[in-house]
C-alpha cells in the first residue's frame, strides 16, 4: 500500500550527486564497479560531473523517488546507498570520488551498527557500562581515560559486548550509532579525527542540538518537504506524534529512528522486528489509544494496549487505509496539531570525514 501526500503530484525531479574534482571515465568506472550502469546519466558542467538515474529509469524504479523498493533490485546495500543518492531531488556534493566512497562508507556502517542496536526504553533514566563511561553532572556520559571509543560505543548499544541491554532514549541511542559509524570509518581512513573523537569524548558528550550542529547535515524543508517515500539508508529520521494529548507523555513526542534500507527503519527496542512504513505510522497512530493516567495523576503509555489496537487494525483493512491516509502526512509545525501527520519534511545525514574533506569542526573543550 502505497499512501503519500505526493502520490497524486508531479514526480520529483532527481538531482543527484555533484563530483566536484574528476573525469567521466573515472566516474563510469566507479558506479560501474558497484553494477550501476543502466539509466545512468552524468554530465559535466562548469567543470562539475553531476551524476543521477535517467528520469526513464526512474519512471519504472523509482517513481515519486520512491526509495523504499530499491533493495529488490539491488545486488547489495552500497548498491541500494548509491541508487537512493542519484534519485534524490537533494543534491549531494562531493569534492571528489574518495569522499563519496568515504560517505557511502559511513553509511554501511550505521545501518550495520543500527541493525545491531539493542536498548531498553527508559525515558527517565540512562545507563552505560562503566567498564567504559562515567556520568558527570555537567559533561553527561565520558570516555573513561584510556578506553577505546569504538569498543565503548559498541558495549553501549549491542548487547553480544556485554550480555545486558543499556536505558537509552531513541533521541540518544541515534547518536550512539552515527558517532560509532563515523568513528569506524574514521579507524580506517582518518586516524588524526578518530583521536580527536576519543580524546573529547574523554572529556565532554556532544547531544541534543550541538550533536545535530556538528556532526549531521538537514536536508528538505517545510517549504519543499522530501517526498514521503524518499530515504537514503543511513539517514537519521523523525516520525512525529501528531496527537496532542499522547505527545505530552515523556518519550512518546515522535520517535527517532534509522533508515537501514530494505525498506524498513530501526527499532531498537526490538531490533528483530525492524518498522516498515506503513507499521511505525501505525504505532504511533495507536499511542493515543495507550494514554494511560496512574495514582499521582500523571500520564504514561500502556504499550500492550498500543500492540492490541495495532493488531486489531491490520484485520480491517478500510480502517487502516484511513489511519495511513491520515498519517502519511507532513507533519504540521512545531507546537501545531491540526491535519498533519507523523512524516518529517526533512532527514539528516553525517558530515563527510575524508581527510581531504572533512566538514567536521569538533568544539574546543
């Protein structure tokens, strides 16, 4: 079922992806080696290679820039990386093909890593190993001194280090997965950044907004939302709770999540049952059916209830229909519920980490 505010509007045009520095030859051969021949357009302008699918092949893979599909016709998830970038109506810039290859790299990591991800949903409190973390009032969670900051991350999110699930908010645990990414491909091809990452997170944890400032780049706007089919794997997302009364539950505002293609987004509370679409929108249709008031008058989420009603909806088929149509909306703006829905304008992706195009600017701590 494919329900989308753009579903009746003119397709997308696809932007794709700028190479700043490099022949068309060397270009060919790049996407060529990952099997990305056919509708394959790149033209050179101003000195610039722009590289994107033919609108024909578009018209039978992509349509609308629809992304969601691609995995059925990929041969493997950089396949499936590269095809979501040269559909994209957002132009990705690169100064040159190693600082794609680095990019599409970090990319594979963070699904990977969000593939892996396993947590416990406490919204009011937060736990890491302190084999490898320490808490302190102003700093938030630090590196113990002399640990790895990979093997940290990874102790923290994937169970298999420790044996125990670790208290994340999905906000958080979305961090956790895109700073490990950076810092894996960072071991491999920018060893000066991965120490400057271990040597801040010894002292100070980048969150909330500054995470955002430094380490992600947004993509769309209000003004011109993606469409609502349109994900790279990789990309940091936001479904937002469009009801008012639910959305005043701590950690039931929206939800964070990874795209890790195929189509489906992470769940990380059960990453064996990742979201597709359609069930995350369903979800949190429900929340506002799971509202629940305790003794002191304060308002939580019955989450077996939320199952239920989900459950029970996927048996009518014309409710379900309507709660997608409802939900399958941009979401109307901060502080607004009205007629939007749960889908976002925008995504984030990481900053480029190749040493000759870094973007990161790391604060001084």
């Amino acid at each position: 079922m494919q329900i989308s505010q753009q579903a009746t509007s003119p397709s997308p045009q696809a932007a794709g992806i700028r190479v700043s520095h490099g022949d068309r030859s060397a270009c060919l051969a790049f996407f060529a080696g990952i099997g990305i021949e056919e509708g394959l357009d790149i033209e050179l302008r101003s000195g610039n290679l722009f590289c994107k699918m033919s609108s024909a092949w578009m018209q039978v893979y992509a349509l609308h820039c629809d992304t969601l599909s691609l995995h059925q016709h990929a041969t493997s998830l950089r396949q499936e990386i590269l095809w979501s970038m040269l559909v994209s109506p957002h132009l990705f810039e690169f100064n040159h093909l190693e600082a794609l290859s680095s990019a599409v790299r970090v990319r594979e990591n963070i699904v990977l890593d969000a593939q892996k991800t396993a947590l416990a949903f406490k919204t009011d409190a937060a736990e890491r190993p302190s084999e490898f973390w320490r808490y302190e009032e102003e700093a938030g969670f630090i590196l113990q001194a002399g640990t790895d900051l990979i093997k940290a991350l990874v102790s923290a999110t994937q169970p298999e280090a420790t044996g125990k699930l670790y208290d994340f908010s999905c906000y958080r645990a979305t961090e956790y997965v895109i700073l490990l990414g950076l810092a894996q491909e960072a071991a491999l091809h920018n060893a000066a950044l991965l120490a400057q990452l271990q040597t801040l997170n010894e002292k100070y944890a980048i969150r909330s907004g500054q995470f955002h400032e430094v380490f992600l780049h947004e993509y769309g706007s209000q003004e011109e939302p993606l469409p609502a089919r349109f994900y790279v794997p990789g990309d940091r997302v936001w479904f937002r709770n469009p009801d008012a009364l639910s959305s005043d539950v701590t950690g039931y505002e929206g939800s964070w999540v990874i795209y890790v293609g195929g189509g489906l987004f992470s769940n990380f509370w059960k990453r064996d049952q990742p979201f597709t679409l359609q069930s995350k929108c369903l979800e949190i249709f429900h929340w506002r059916d799971g509202v629940q008031t305790n003794a002191a008058g304060e308002l939580w989420m019955d989450e077996t209830k939320v199952d239920a009603c989900v459950q029970d909806t996927l048996l009518k088929p014309d409710k379900l229909q309507n709660i997608l149509h409802q939900m399958m909306r941009i979401r109307d703006a901060k502080g607004v519920y009205a007629d939007g829905g749960c889908l976002d304008a925008t995504r984030e992706y990481p900053k480029q980490i190749d040493p000759s195009a870094c973007e990161l600017s790391l604060p001084k701590i």
